[in-house]
C-alpha cells in the first residue's frame, strides 16, 4: 500500500504542473493589460507602467514568471493582487470558506438523496418509482445550473417567501441551503442512476442469488453483499465530483449572491486578475488530486478483492 501511495504521489506531481501551467498561459494570453487598467481611462506614464511591471515581474518571459509562480506557491505565496496590493492567499482565505461550506453541504445532500434514491429504484427495476425517478433525473440532467437556480430563487423565495432570495456577507448554514440544493441537483441526478443501474445489475449476480439460498436476512444481503459492490462506481464518481461542485459553485453563488470562490473568480476575470484565477485553479486541482487518491485507497475497503502491489 505505501509503495503505490507513493507511486501516485509522484504521478501527482506531472499533472498538477500541466494543470497550472495551462491555466497560466491562459491567463497570460487574457486580453487587455491589467496593469494598464488601473488607470482606467486616464492618461499613464508609459516609465510608471513599466516600473509597476518590474516590480510586479510582469515584464519577464512567461516562463520565468511561471517558475517564480511555482517557487512561491511551494512557500505558500499564491503572489499578490495588482489592484488592491492584498496577498491573494489572504483573499482566497476570506471567500473560500463559504464557498467549502456551500460544497460540503451540496456534497452531503448528493450522496444521501442520490444513492437512496438509487437504492429504491434499483431493488425494484422497471417498477413505478423506477421510471419515475429516471423521468426526475432526466429533467435535472436537461436543465442548465442557471434556469434551475433561478427557478428555485422564484419560487422558494418569491412565491413562497421560506427563503432569502439573495445571502448576505457572512451567509448562515440556513441560507446556503438552498443554494447547495441547486448545485447539487445535477450531481444528484448522475448518482442517483449511476446507483439505480449498479444496483439493479448485481441484483441479478450468482453471489445474490447465493446468499438468498443460504436464507441470510434480507438487510445483510442488500446491506452487505450488495451495497459494497454496487458502490464502487459510484465511489469513483463521487470523488472527482467533489472538485466539480467547487468549481459549478461559480454559477450557483452568482444566482444567490454568495461571496464565494464564484464570486472572486468573476471579480478577478473582470479586472484581468489573472494571478486570481491561477491561485484558486491551483487549489481546486490540488483537491481534485487528493479526492481521486483517496477514492482509490477506498476501493480496498469496499472490496477485499482489491489489493495495491
């Protein structure tokens, strides 16, 4: 087991410079210089330009900043905002929070909601509730982020008034119900039919049917027998789920006004804060790394078959 966690600590470390470096290059290639947007319409020295890129090292070639980008980041320096001067570790560290939180929850309602659902759909396959929960997700997979989250917005806050239609600054866990329900709901939908197809296949396998004839009890057989095989796929969808909700959270906290990562990202794109956008990338690619790491060290548990060499 160590040897192969360490195998693939190392295979980490090529993706995680070709994530980052793409992204850097992106970034680079932003229209418009940011530098030059702090003036805004007014007339700028060309020297003053020139020695705010030199101290900020814009002026290197895009290699070099990317190197000094990476020497930094292994320091814990994400590098510093051109606008406002605030280290964007320090920003990062104010919005991010929420922004975990909104994710965590939109997490716990995908897997509770999306595998029970699939449970009862999958026992009883081709039944009521089966089609009807492949109807449901259906509809979820078909209607964009926004069109639903607005819907919920009119609805739930408007019509209803149960809910606020817009979070304040420091919203509660109350408030980011709502929005984590929306950010969830198509991640819930996949889970949900990805669950309802495993589990209705091993329904039919010879090792059911066995631990039927032994005359097991029916909740050690879907409890045991079933669940840990049928959740292995899930499993490996769930872990790199976790980064997509992070990063859908942009859309969803937009919607509902949560001062998040979504709505740092958009500050930053519209002030060509391109060292912004690196920094928070870089984070969400170091959790996609960690949760697909972790979802394979989690097969063993679900099957003793499963040995790493």
């Amino acid at each position: 087991m160590g040897r192969y966690v360490a195998r693939r600590l190392l295979q980490m470390i090529p993706v995680f410079i070709g994530s980052t470096l793409l992204v850097f290059l992106m970034m680079y290639a932003l229209p418009g210089d940011p530098v030059r947007a702090l003036a805004g319409e007014q007339h700028v020295d060309a020297a003053q330009i020139a020695a705010l890129k030199a101290e900020r090292g814009l002026d290197l070639p895009i290699w070099h900043q990317y190197w000094n980008y990476l020497v930094g980041l292994f320091q814990g320096d994400f590098g510093t905002q051109i606008a406002s001067g605030r280290p964007i570790s320090e920003v990062i560290a104010d919005a991010y929070p929420v922004t975990i939180r909104l994710g965590l929850f939109a997490f716990v309602f995908t897997v509770v909601a999306g595998i029970s659902l699939g449970i009862v759909a999958g026992l009883k396959a081709e039944s009521i509730r089966d089609r009807g929960l492949l109807g449901l997700t259906l509809v979820l997979i078909s209607m964009p982020s926004f069109v639903l989250g607005y819907l919920v917005q009119y609805f739930v806050a408007f019509k209803l008034g149960i809910a606020n239609p817009n979070e304040g600054i420091e919203p509660t866990n109350g408030e980011l119900i709502m929005p984590a329900i929306v950010l969830a709901s198509l991640s819930l939908a996949y889970v949900a039919r990805l669950t309802r197809t495993s589990v209705a296949e091993n329904m039919r396998a010879d090792y059911m049917r066995t631990a039927v004839a032994k005359g097991l009890p029916r909740r050690r057989i879907v409890g045991v027998h079933l669940m840990r095989n049928s959740l292995i796929p899930v499993v490996t969808f769930l872990g790199t789920d976790i980064g997509s909700l992070m990063g859908g959270a942009i859309v969803t906290e937009g919607i509902f006004n949560v001062k998040g990562i979504g709505n740092l990202v958009f500050d930053a794109l519209s002030k060509r804060e391109g060292a912004t956008v690196v920094g928070i990338v870089t984070l969400l690619v170091i959790v996609y790394l960690v949760a697909s790491l972790l979802v394979d060290l989690l097969y063993a548990v679900l099957d003793p078959r499963i040995r790493y060499a």
